[in-house]
C-alpha cells in the first residue's frame, strides 16, 4: 500500500466517527452562482441545514458577513451550545480568482490551509446554498449548508435546494436541521 492509501484508510476510519461525511472518489465541481456579487452576499445568515461535520456542534447557528477590505470578506460563526454559552469563530474570506467570485476561500486560523466556501445559489435576500469539498487522496469530504436570511424556510425553497444537492451527488438525508426556534435561540438572535 503506498503513503496516501494508508493515510485514506485512516482518514475513512477515523473521520465517519466525527460524523464527517466522506465519500470515494474526487470532488464534483458543481457549477457555482453565476456573476456572484459579494456585497448583495454581506449580512447575517441562519443555518438551515446543513451536512454533520466536527466543527459545528450546537444549535441557532449564523453566519455574518462583512466587507474587511476591498475583495476579503470577514466571517464571523456563532452558535449556541448545549451548556448554554455562546461559542464564535471568525475568520476571512475571498476568492481566489477575480473571475470565479462564488468559489471562496475561508479561513479561520493562521498557517492552515483555506477551506473551499462555493456559492451554487442564492437569491441574496431568502437563501443561500453553500457547498465544500476537499480531496483526500482516494477519498473527499463534503460540507453542504441551507442559509436563510430568517430563522426559517419554506419547504419548498429547501426541496428546490436538496434537489441541487443531489444532482451533484450530495446525500441529502445526511443534512440535520439546525434548531432555530425563537425561544430556544433568544439569546443568539437578539
């Protein structure tokens, strides 16, 4: 067995057991949002759905988006966990190439590797959905969210977006819903 089968063999028994989804094979390179326009894109969003990943543990989920400097974008993730506190990252965002603004880059901490942030659909002022994927030799793993500009969606926005997914191979019945009710979250969504 040569180095990067040993290390897919790891990663796919390691990772399944963190609730990653990972799967054989490469990346798909689903198209993106067409002339995709960061600054309709800044503002704050809800997760919706989204597929498991270690990362991400708690509930009433958002994501806000500011312009730092001309072509980065600021992230900042806050999420309520199950103690009752707040947890928060933030980090930057921008594309790596001028031409593709809907494949962006984010980052959260200083010397690792950017993560790819794909905008395939939007409307800017209801939904977004966001796909990631990375190759890991043999194999890849796959992040997929639901975002909202409100605490909820109408099932058909999310049946329209899961039949996108699915299109590019993203098993849907492994998304889980982000609880997002107001009472519950009253303390994020202040």
């Amino acid at each position: 067995m040569n180095a990067i089968q040993v290390i897919s063999l790891t990663l796919l028994s390691v990772l399944p057991a963190n609730a990653q989804v990972i799967k054989p094979g490469r990346c798909p390179r689903p198209a993106v949002q067409p002339e995709f326009d960061a600054a309709r894109y800044l503002g704050t969003w809800y997760d919706i759905q989204r597929l498991p990943h270690t990362f991400q543990k708690g509930e009433c989920s958002t994501a806000t988006y500011s312009l730092k400097s001309p072509g980065v974008v600021g992230v900042l993730n806050r999420e309520l966990l199950a103690d009752g506190s707040i947890s928060t990252i933030s980090g930057t965002a921008m594309a790596k190439d001028p031409t593709e603004p809907a494949k962006l880059l984010v980052s959260f901490f200083e010397n690792s590797p950017p993560a790819p942030y794909w905008v395939l659909s939007t409307d800017y002022d209801n939904y977004s959905l966001v796909y990631s994927c990375t190759d890991l030799g043999i194999l890849h793993v796959e992040f997929a969210w639901i975002m909202s500009r409100q605490p909820t969606m109408p099932e058909e926005t999310i049946e329209e977006l899961h039949s996108t997914l699915s299109s590019i191979g993203v098993q849907v019945d492994k998304l889980i819903t982000t609880n997002q009710d107001a009472s519950y979250c009253s303390t994020m969504h202040q």
